[in-house]
C-alpha cells in the first residue's frame, strides 16, 4: 500500500512473508562441526513488516529506502534472528 504525499514523494507499507523447507538428506561433501553442515538448521518461517519512502528530485530519478523489521520467526534449528534490513536505491531513466 502507498500513498502518494506529491508528485515527487511517496510513502508505502507492505507485509513480507517466506517460507522455505528444510533440507532432506545429507550431502558427503559438505561435512563437519560447524553448524552450517548440518541439515536440521535450515528452512522455516518469517513474517515482515516493511516502511519505506520513494523520492524523485528530478525528472527520471528516484530515491528509494525501505525499512524492514521481522513481525514474527520460526526458524528451524540452530539459526540467527534476522533484526533488520534496509534496501537503498537509485534509479535513473534515460530518455
């Protein structure tokens, strides 16, 4: 959803969900400790909540920056928890 300010600004919200599987199976060549070896640490879910704000100071450009922060995890295994991104870009049309 976004709602736009002026010609030159908008803002917007969305929600973000993935969902990936876990692995099945072992693959010799990737063995060891670490806990990237182990296949029981991989796949599950996340729900996000993304903010951001589109800009355009000139004709063709635009300036975007989006916010997201994690409404809900349920990771398999042993996983870091995702705290924040941020996403940043600059578009230039050519005429």
């Amino acid at each position: 959803m976004s709602y736009e300010w002026n010609p030159d600004l908008a803002t917007s919200i969305r929600l973000r969900g993935e969902s990936q599987d876990e692995i099945n199976g072992i693959d010799p060549n990737i063995y060891g400790p670490g806990l990237g070896a182990n296949p029981d640490n991989y796949g599950g879910t996340r729900t996000e909540l993304g903010v951001g704000i589109n800009w355009m100071p000139v004709l063709a450009n635009n300036l975007s920056v989006e916010l997201l922060l994690p409404l809900n995890q349920d990771r398999n295994g042993v996983q870091a928890e995702h705290e924040f991104s941020v996403a940043v870009s600059w578009r230039k049309g050519f005429f």
